[in-house]
C-alpha cells in the first residue's frame, strides 16, 4: 500500500509541474502571450514541483527519525522551504496575470476606432 501511495505522489507531483510549466494562464486575442517564454518562473516552479514529489517519497523511504532526528527535521525543513518558494513564485504568476489583463484592458478601452470614439460637443465643428 505504502508503495502505491508513493508512486501516485510521484505521479501527482510530475502532473502537477507539467501542467504548471505548459498551460497559459491567460489567453489574449492576439495569441497565446501567457506562455512560458514570458514567465520563466514557471520553468522553476515546474521543476521545484517535481522536486518536491520526488523528495516526498525519498523521504518516507530513506528517513528515520528516530536514529537520526537531527537529519529528519533539516530534510522536512527543506522540503517547507522549497513549498513556501513555489507558493512565492505562484503569487508572482498571479501579480504578472493581473498586470497583463490590466494593460490588455487599458489597450481595449484607448484603442478603440475611430467610428466608436465620442466626440464632445465643444471639440464638435458647427
């Protein structure tokens, strides 16, 4: 059972980085501008996920914390402190996503053409 349980984490943790490193998080109508190209943190995320289940299972396994506690808490420590950078590098993506659809809005709401624009009335020729 033990070993089932590690190979789904194995399995969920290389997922999990797949679709973290290939799905654009926002999609524009010129194209696919979320893409990895523009976020290489995402590279870095995909890979710590990966890590991360790998060192999950490695630790259940190679771990005893009874002979070695001092070795057991670093490794666990580590393994926190790559989790809270993958959540660091998740807000980062969210902060880029948001500043992405801001401009997107802001292109949208001054490029609009000409036929559409309102023209005041006191700039409006008699």
């Amino acid at each position: 059972m033990k070993l089932l349980m590690s190979i789904l984490i194995l399995a969920a943790g290389v997922a999990v980085g797949w679709f973290y490193l290939r799905r654009p998080p926002v999609a524009s109508n010129r194209g696919q501008a979320g893409h990895t190209d523009q976020r290489p943190w995402r590279r870095v995320g995909a890979g710590i996920c990966v890590v991360l289940a790998v060192m999950f299972v490695a630790g259940l396994y190679l771990l005893d914390e009874e002979r070695r506690p001092g070795t057991y808490v670093v490794y666990w420590l580590v393994m926190m402190v790559l989790i809270l950078w993958l959540c660091l590098l998740a807000l980062r993506d969210v902060v880029y996503t948001r500043q992405m659809i801001a401009r997107w809005k802001r292109e949208a709401s001054t490029g609009l053409p000409a036929e559409l624009t309102v023209i005041a009335p006191e700039d409006a020729d008699p």
